[in-house]
C-alpha cells in the first residue's frame, strides 16, 4: 500500500517537473525569437 502511495507520488513529481521544463522551454524559446526577430528588424 505505501509503495503505491509512494510510486504515485513520484509520477506526480515527475509530470509537474516535465510540465515546468516545457513551460520553461517555451518561454526561452520565445525569448530567442523574439530578440532574433528584434535584431533582423534592426538590420
């Protein structure tokens, strides 16, 4: 029963770091297309 518990809490860890480096990754990558559509405007 704990071990259950214990597996079930660890898939939720898991999914909420997934979903924050996405979230993460999505917002770095928007950075990046922002600044490279800034500088191509630039040019």
């Amino acid at each position: 029963r704990e071990k259950n518990v214990n597996r079930e809490l660890a898939l939720v860890f898991t999914l909420l770091i997934r979903k924050t480096e996405y979230f993460e990754t999505i917002k770095y990558t928007d950075k990046l297309i922002i600044r490279a559509t800034h500088e191509g405007n630039i040019d």
